[in-house]
C-alpha cells in the first residue's frame, strides 16, 4: 500500500489532520485521503498488532482514535506519539483479553501482578496444591496444619461446594451462596494471593451491589471467606478464613460448630438483611 509522501512525514500528517478536524463530521468517510491513511496505518501497525496476538485492524482503530486528538495534531512528532498510543492500546487490549476484562479495567495499576485467567482443568494438580493464595506459615505447628491433615488437602472444588452448604446451611439461598462465593473465587485466582483479592475485593462496588449487600455486610463476608487480614489474626481459624480451612482438610461439621464463623454468615445473609429492614 503506497500513500502520498507528504503524509509519511509529521507536516504532511498534521496538515492532513488538522483538515480532516475542522471539515465537518463526514471528512473521514468522504475524503479518499483519509481513506487511503486509514488503509496505510493497517499496514504500518500490521506487524506491532500480531506481535501482541491481535488484528492489523485493531492496530488501525487504535491510530483512528489518537489521530482525532488535539494531542496528536499539535505534538512535536505526531508518527511519535500515534506509535506510542497504538503500541500501549495493543498491550492493554491484549492483557485485557487474558483477564477477561475490559481495556479500561486492564490499565488500573491494582491488576498489574494479576495473572490471566485459566480454567481449573487447565492444570492437572488441585488449585490448593500449587496456588499460593491457599498457602500459610504459622510459626508453630497445629492440630489443623499437622503433615498428616496437609497430605489429604480437599480439592478446590470440593472445597467450594461445601462453603456453598456452610452458607445455606446459615441462612443463605443457595443460589446467592455460590453466585458469591464463586465470585470471590474468580478474584482469588485472578489475583493469585489472598491478601491481594481481599484488598481488590474490598473495594469492588460494582461487584458488591450486584451481589446485593451493603458494605459492612460484604466486609465482614470476605473476612469469613478469605480471612481477616488484620495483624491480630494472623494464622489463627479467622486469619485463614473458610476456603483455606477446607481446603487444609478440615470439616464441613467443624466449621459448623463454630460459632463464631456461623454467626458472620448468617449476619451477612439476605435474609438477616431481610429481618433488619422488615
């Protein structure tokens, strides 16, 4: 694909530009020029876009979004500044697509240690065996913690599904009960450390009010889950929260038995909700 010369250099783009901008709506439909640029870009970013795992065009609609801006068209190096756009929307559109979000949501500094997604069945050994968000060091050995309870360390999944009746079994629908817990789940492991998920989690609002509960209730249901990561709790029943406890070996009866893990659930359950607004 060949295009007019003037428009390999930054004078010739700003001047082409600078028309496109101020000659109403339709000037990048009408005029062939922009068609031609347009088409030249495809080419030109074709290379940077399959580096990253994308399409030329997605390289092109990246430089038709810079090039409509005052900062390209006033910038010392418009090609400069149209490259750099392009090749940092390519990164982000290619991590958003690992982590099953958005370009927006891939760019927020909190996401940058996050890994991208993958499916349990991807890995041949159990999520509690090689994840170090379910792993823990307590500086003495416990009755929970002991070789022999580590050795039959439940399966994630498994750990899951019983979470799930510790929650109904407390108050919870058992249709809320996963939708959450499986929620929580999703961000532990795209997080990949508890203290990490539980700080992301803290401040999802969007997930919280989709989830239907209020702040204090969503706090105090994360601490229960993924431990309360208060200094004070560290390597105690609390500290480690439900899924690790599960997942050590340790009982669904057990964690029945405590009161004060069934008292959390139940206070935070819709239907605790419920008695209180009644």
């Amino acid at each position: 694909m060949t295009v007019h010369a003037d428009l390999e250099s930054t004078e010739g783009l700003r001047f082409l530009l600078l028309r496109l901008a101020y000659s109403g709506p339709r000037a990048w439909q009408d005029e062939a020029e922009a068609t031609e640029l347009v088409e030249f870009l495809t080419t030109k970013y074709g290379a940077l876009a399959r580096k990253y795992g994308l399409e030329p065009a997605d390289a092109a609609a990246a430089a038709f979004d810079v090039m409509r801006t005052r900062s390209a068209r006033v910038a010392d190096d418009t090609w400069a500044v149209i490259t750099r756009a392009v090749q940092l929307t390519l990164i982000y559109e290619a991590r958003a697509q690992g982590l099953l979000c958005s370009n927006q949501a891939a760019r927020r500094p909190e996401l940058a240690d996050c890994h991208d997604a993958e499916r349990f069945s991807d890995r041949e050994r159990a999520l509690a065996e090689f994840h170090p968000a379910f792993h823990v060091h307590d500086t003495e050995t416990s009755p929970d913690t002991s070789d022999d309870r580590l050795e039959e360390s439940t399966n994630s999944f498994v750990a899951l599904d019983r979470a799930v009746e510790l929650f109904t079994e407390n108050g919870w629908p058992p249709a809320a009960a996963r939708m959450v817990l499986e929620y929580v789940c999703s961000q532990l492991s795209s997080c990949g450390d508890r203290q990490r998920a539980y700080e992301y989690l803290r401040r999802d609002v969007r997930g919280r009010r989709q989830l239907d509960l209020d702040q204090r209730s969503w706090i105090r249901l994360l601490r229960v889950v993924l431990g309360d990561p208060r200094r004070d709790f560290a390597g105690t029943r609390l500290g480690r929260g439900v899924l690790l406890r599960l997942c050590l070996g340790e009982e669904l009866a057990e964690l029945c038995c405590d009161d004060e893990v069934t008292a959390i659930i139940w206070e935070s359950s819709p239907t605790a909700a419920g008695d209180a607004h009644a």
